[in-house]
C-alpha cells in the first residue's frame, strides 16, 4: 500500500533522520528542500558536464540503499521521486523499492505521486511538473533484530524525505565484505530490469557476497575523465569497467580517439589504485551493432505503434574510417588489456559475449534491441559471478 504521507496516521512512529551512515552506495547527498538527493557522481564531476541525461542519470539512485538494523515490524519510507515519461510510449510502471531482511527479497513497494519529466522522442523537448512526495509502506516484518535494506529505485531520481519504523533503528555494522566498484552504461544502471535488486550487477553483489558501487550510468558510458578521477578517488577492493554499446550508440569518438581514451581512463584509476584486481570487461551481444555503427535511434515506426525499440543508423562501410561498432571495440579493447598485463598483472578482459552471447539473444532477446530484460540480468549477473567471483576469477576470493 502506498499513499501520501500523513504524519497522523499513528502516534507510536519513531521518526529517524535518514543519514549517510544509514545509506550505501552513494558518492554524496545532497540536501534539498524536501530532504536528501543521493548522487553517484561527486558534485566535481558533475560540476564539469552540462549534459542533461547525465544529470539525470547520476541522480537515479541505482544500487543505492538504506541499510539499518533493527526489531521493527513496520516501515514508511516518505520519498519525492522524478518519474521519466516517454511522450507516446507506453506508461513506464513506478519505480520498485525493493525490501530485503537478512538479505533475502521480501517485500516490494513502489510510491505513487511525485515530479515528472515528459520526453517527447521525437524532438527531444522536455516538459517539467512538480508532484508531491508519496509513501513506500511494509508491514509484517518478523519479530527481533535483523539486518534490513531497503534498495532504492534504479530508474527513478529519489529524495528521501522521512524514515518511520515502530521499534528503533541504527546503521547496520560492517560486515567487512569487499567493495566493488562497477562502471558501465544502462545495462549496468539497470534498464529493463524489474526491481533494483534484481539489476545484473546487484544479482552478481549478492552472490559475490560484496558491497556494491554501481557506477552504471545510462547512456554516459563515455569513458568520461571525471568518472576516472571519482573512481580513482572511491575506496574499493575490486573495480570493473564495462566499456563500448555508449561509445557505439552515441556516436562519439572514432578508434584514433578511442584507444588512447581508453588508456587515459585506466591510468587514471591506476593512479588511486596501483594493484587493485581491474577488470575490463567488453559489451554482451547487441545485433544491431555488432558491425553497423551508430548513432543510434529511436525506431520511429515502433513508437507509432505505441511500442519502444532502438535501431542503428550508420554505416558498416564506415568502419574503414574508424568508425567504432561492438566487434572493433571489443578486439581493440582485448588487445589494450593484453599489452597492459605485461606491466599490470592485477588487470584482467572479460568478453561480454561470455556474459550473454548470441545463443542467449536466440532464448532471451533484447524486448527493445538494445537492453536485457529481467530474465536476462539475472542470467548476466549469475554467469558474472561464476566467471569474476569464483575461485580462479579475478575477484576470486584468494586473490
């Protein structure tokens, strides 16, 4: 049950401020006039991009949550979330919050209400309406102490307004699992997954028994100097990078331009972090980019049938004038890697396509031609952990 919050509705509601301590996963907070905005980005990069999408992007809190301890039974969680509507697509659903005791999913709520933001496809205008905060509500929660995290929508900018339990909470202890920090574009920023627990990389955290930091920024996987530099500078114990459907679809660079960026990036990240297992990890199977570049695009055709599918829009003749696709990046960037470990034996390449490769398009395609559904994740995320976090992956537990 969700509604709007109504600070009458019961006397014996213990009001907790929400603070940093309660909260992983996040860069920073930022105080508004509602409450706190989680970012994961530090306000100095963010300071040095006037990209609108990335600001979106960042503010969207995936892999951010609330982790407390405590004997309640009941919890409110007042939120003013920014919901994103496509002008002629369908109706996105509410962002999940997702409620996990003792790390185990069980409960899901979602909040009503809120700001939204109106996209039109077809010309990019944007529209704005203020909306007021709503209510994530759980009741029947097991008696006595227990760990309890509350994930944060991945696909919805979320301010934390007010925390109500009926029995006290406090920041959960550490647990001293290992930090990974994650980097990669919508796939990692968890489109088209159902709830933010079940994003392939929070599937791959938990069975990796690790904290994550998910990094993954929707559509500004652009090998970014400023994201290198908040990388460089965040505490982690295990780093991956997963790099090249943002550099296709987006058109940005060409391979002259590509290789060095690529280098750039994990020196950067090598300068704040000298030995730390790095893993470079190239893009999972997309048709239509493996040979064709982009830009990529909307398909028009499908929005007019009410539906949303992506396509792309250059040339594969274009490639012999260093025009990127998934299949140049992906030999470019196993070669950068190979080169590298002579002098960085802590670096490491995975292939995407071990992570969903074109048998996997054939059993489990991609609904909108570019992002894996629910199913999907799940299946990236289990084969992550098998390939990284076993014993003989580069985040395997005796390295």
């Amino acid at each position: 049950m969700n509604d709007h919050p109504d600070p009458t509705r019961r006397a014996d509601w213990i009001n907790t401020p929400v603070t940093a301590e309660l909260l992983r996963g996040a860069f920073e907070l930022e105080r508004t006039e509602h409450g706190l905005l989680p970012h994961r980005l530090p306000a100095r990069a963010r300071a040095q991009s006037a990209d609108e999408r990335l600001a979106m992007m960042e503010s969207q809190p995936a892999g951010v949550r609330l982790v407390l301890r405590t004997s309640a039974t009941a919890l409110e969680l007042d939120t003013l979330p920014t919901k994103l509507v496509y002008a002629g697509a369908p109706p996105r659903p509410d962002g999940v919050y997702d409620l996990l005791v003792d790390g185990r999913l069980t409960g899901q709520a979602t909040v009503t209400g809120g700001n939204t933001r109106s996209i039109d496809m077809r010309t990019g205008a944007a529209e704005y309406r203020p909306g007021p905060p709503g209510t994530a509500r759980f009741t029947g929660l097991a008696e006595g102490r227990k760990d309890v995290e509350i994930w944060l929508p991945h696909n919805e900018i979320t301010e934390l307004v007010a925390l109500r339990t009926d029995a006290p909470v406090e920041p959960a202890p550490d647990r001293g699992r290992r930090v990974w920090l994650h980097h990669g574009s919508s796939i990692s920023h968890g489109s088209n997954a159902a709830s933010p627990s079940t994003t392939w990389p929070a599937t791959a955290a938990v069975r990796g028994d690790v904290e994550l930091i998910n990094l993954g920024l929707g559509g500004n996987a652009l090998l970014d100097p400023f994201t290198a530099r908040a990388m460089r500078d965040t505490p982690a114990d295990l780093i991956s990078a997963k790099i090249g459907i943002n550099l296709v679809n987006s058109d940005l660079m060409r391979l002259r331009g590509f290789t060095p960026a690529v280098h750039g990036f994990l020196d950067t990240i090598r300068d704040g972090h000298p030995t730390t297992p790095l893993l470079v990890i190239s893009p999972i199977h997309c048709p239509i980019h493996e040979d064709t570049p982009g830009p990529g695009a909307f398909d028009l055709s499908a929005l007019s049938a009410g539906q949303v599918r992506f396509r792309a829009t250059g040339d594969p003749a274009e490639r012999a004038a260093g025009k990127l696709t998934l299949g140049v990046i992906r030999d470019e960037l196993a070669r950068i890697v190979r080169e590298r470990t002579a002098e960085d034996p802590n670096l490491h390449h995975l292939d995407g396509r071990e992570l969903y490769g074109e048998a996997d398009f054939a059993e489990l395609p991609l609904p909108d031609e570019l992002h894996p559904d629910t199913a999907a994740h799940r299946r990236i995320g289990e084969r992550f952990t098998g390939l990284a976090f076993d014993s003989g992956g580069p985040f395997g537990i005796q390295r």
